[in-house]
C-alpha cells in the first residue's frame, strides 16, 4: 500500500483519486514509481504465496480453498507485473495487453478478497471471532469490488484503493490472530 501511494505521489500530474494503481506501473510510466510499485508487488505477490502455506499449517477446520486461494492471489499479483497496462489503462479491449492486464488484475483481486470469505467458512465453528473479521473485511471488500465492476465509480483511484486496503487489513487481523495462536500453541 505505501508503495502505491508514494508512487502516486511522486509521479507529476497523477490523481489517485481517479487513476488505478496500475498507472504508477503502466507502459511509459515514470521509472522510479513504477520500479517502486513492481518491486512492491512481487514482494507482495511472494508473501501471499507464504501467506497461503502459514493458512494451511496454522488454521483450525478442515479444506484447503482458502490457502490455495490466497496462493493464486500471490501467483497473480507477480503476473500482474509482466503484463502491465498501455498508459491510461483503458480497460479490456483496448488492446490484447490491456485485456490480459485486466484479466490478471481482476482474477488477482478476486482471490485476494476471496480468501478471507474462505477462512471465515474454514474456521467457523473453531475461531468465530476470526471468522466474524473474516466475513465483515471480505465482504466489504467484495461490495467495494464488486460496485466498481458494475460501473459505480464515481471515484474509481479512490474505490480501488479502499477496497484494497480493507482486504489487505483483513491479512492484518489474520497474522495477528495466527502468531498469537502460534505463541500460545508454544506456551502449552
């Protein structure tokens, strides 16, 4: 998140208000916001990936779809990397790169705001405080993403980013939740 806001910030003329974050990183972008935001996002992409395995190990309940998820959020946000936008990102259609952008990005949002809605079904009846946060951040987040995919943007920069934000601070609430578990595990 700081990576994209800093790169926002330093690249003349952008509003991130009304451009997506993929512009920081866009064909043509200024060089240092842009190497910032890839830099960002493959390390990102490589801690969901990690993330995934930490789910799989340290939540109670049975099914593997919530740490897979959260893998192939991983996976694609270090896709989305290799297939930036034309400058202006206009969207599917525009060009083949812009679409498979598109694609990468969307499918790399959905399994990031998926995967909490997952732990929370996983972790039900053994965290219900865990699967409360889980519900209430992912499905914020999917209405977030959900109202921009339907064309409601009045402020699309601004959507994007909330709804990113609310879906990271669910990765948040669920390392906490994990270490605190770990170190009680340890404790006993």
């Amino acid at each position: 998140m700081g990576a994209w806001l800093t790169a926002g910030l330093v690249t003349p003329g952008f509003d991130q208000l009304r451009q997506a974050i993929s512009e920081t990183f866009a064909l043509g972008a200024p060089l240092l916001p842009a190497t910032l935001v890839r830099v960002a996002l493959v390390l990102s992409g490589v801690g969901l990936v990690l993330f995934g395995w930490a789910l799989e190990r340290g939540l109670p309940g049975e099914g593997r779809a919530a740490p897979l998820v959260c893998a192939i959020s991983g996976v694609l946000t270090v896709a989305v990397v290799a297939v930036p936008c034309t400058s202006g990102c206009p969207g599917a259609g525009a060009s083949l790169l812009d679409t498979l952008h598109t694609v990468v990005a969307a499918g790399g949002y959905l399994a990031l705001i998926a995967t909490p809605l997952l732990v929370a079904r996983r972790v039900r009846q053994h965290a219900r405080s865990l699967a409360r946060w889980s519900l209430i951040l992912g499905g914020l987040a999917l209405a977030g993403f959900l109202a921009r995919a339907a064309g409601w943007e009045p402020l699309p920069g601004l959507q994007q980013r909330v709804f990113n934000t609310v879906a990271d601070a669910w990765f948040v609430v669920a390392g906490v939740w994990l270490f605190r578990r770990h170190r009680g595990a340890d404790a006993g």
